[in-house]
C-alpha cells in the first residue's frame, strides 16, 4: 500500500516499527529540510566562488568547508527519508520550489555582505531544523529527531565561525 503525502509518496515497504502515518508526516518533513539545504548549499557556493575583498582567501576557504558540512547535512536527511520507505526530493528544481530561505543576493559582493546573507540563511536552516527537532520526537521518531539535533550543532558551529567575521571587540 502506498501512501500520498503532499507530492511525496512512501513507495516502498519497510520493516521499520514506525507507524505508515508517522512515516509519511516525517518524509514530509524531511524533504522540506533536504530543500533548505540543499538551497543552502548552492549558496554558500555562490559565496564561495564570488567573494572578493581583503578577507578573500580566508572566506574563499572558509565557504568550501561550509559548504562540504552542508552536503553531508542534505545526505543524512535523504537517506533517512529512504530508511523510512520514502523518496528523497532533493533535485535542484523541487529545492527551489520548496526551499523556505530567502533568495541569495546576486551580482559581486564584498566579503561582509556574503558574511552577512550566509549568516542569515545559516540561522533561518538552524531555527526550522530546530523545529524539526521537536516535531520528529513529538511524532515519535527519535531517531530523526537525532539527525536533526546533529545537523543543528553542526549549523550553529558553522554560524559561528561565519558570524566571528564580522564580531569584533
């Protein structure tokens, strides 16, 4: 028996406890956050290959690393989607018609500003990640409550360590 779920379907029988219910609420989910990051990703690459100023190289590597945790967030996400009998939706055209970040800015920008725009979209990622965080457990999926919590520390490491560019004392 197959289940719809928004545009989703749970195509695939599995042997996990969860209930077919919960199962298809936390797809759901887990795609609109697999959008968010993967979204996020192709920003934090646009900063990557488009910063300028006197922090360049410091950025430019900076991004990179941002950007490989990022694909690591976005593949935990899917495969847990794919655990749960799911589909993961991550190509680049459903991220952009799900993704719930603000558009990143276009055109050459110093430093500052991509410090700026990825450090508003790296909090927006942790704050509904957050929320996926509770509603996973209150759902009784705790094990993706789990990878949401992981994937929440590794945003806040990272809004750190772009955010301390542009904190002085």
């Amino acid at each position: 028996m197959t289940t719809m779920i928004a545009d989703s379907v749970i195509p695939y029988a599995t042997r996990n406890d969860l209930a077919e219910t919960t199962r298809s609420r936390i797809v759901e989910l887990l795609n609109h956050r697999l959008a968010d990051a993967v979204d996020l990703a192709t920003q934090v690459k646009v900063a990557h290959w488009n910063v300028k100023g006197a922090n360049f190289i410091g950025l430019h590597k900076l991004f990179d690393d941002v950007h490989a945790d990022i694909g690591g967030y976005a593949d935990l996400i899917a495969e847990r989607v794919v655990q749960l009998g799911g589909i993961a939706e991550g190509t680049a055209r459903i991220a952009a018609q799900r993704s719930e970040l603000r558009e990143y800015p276009t055109g050459v920008l110093p430093g500052d500003s991509h410090v700026d725009a990825l450090s508003v979209a790296l909090s927006a990622l942790g704050a509904r990640t957050r929320k996926a965080i509770d509603l996973s457990a209150a759902a009784g999926d705790q094990a993706t409550a789990d990878i949401f919590t992981e994937i929440t520390r590794g945003l806040d490491k990272w809004l750190w360590f772009v955010e301390a560019h542009r904190q002085e004392p």
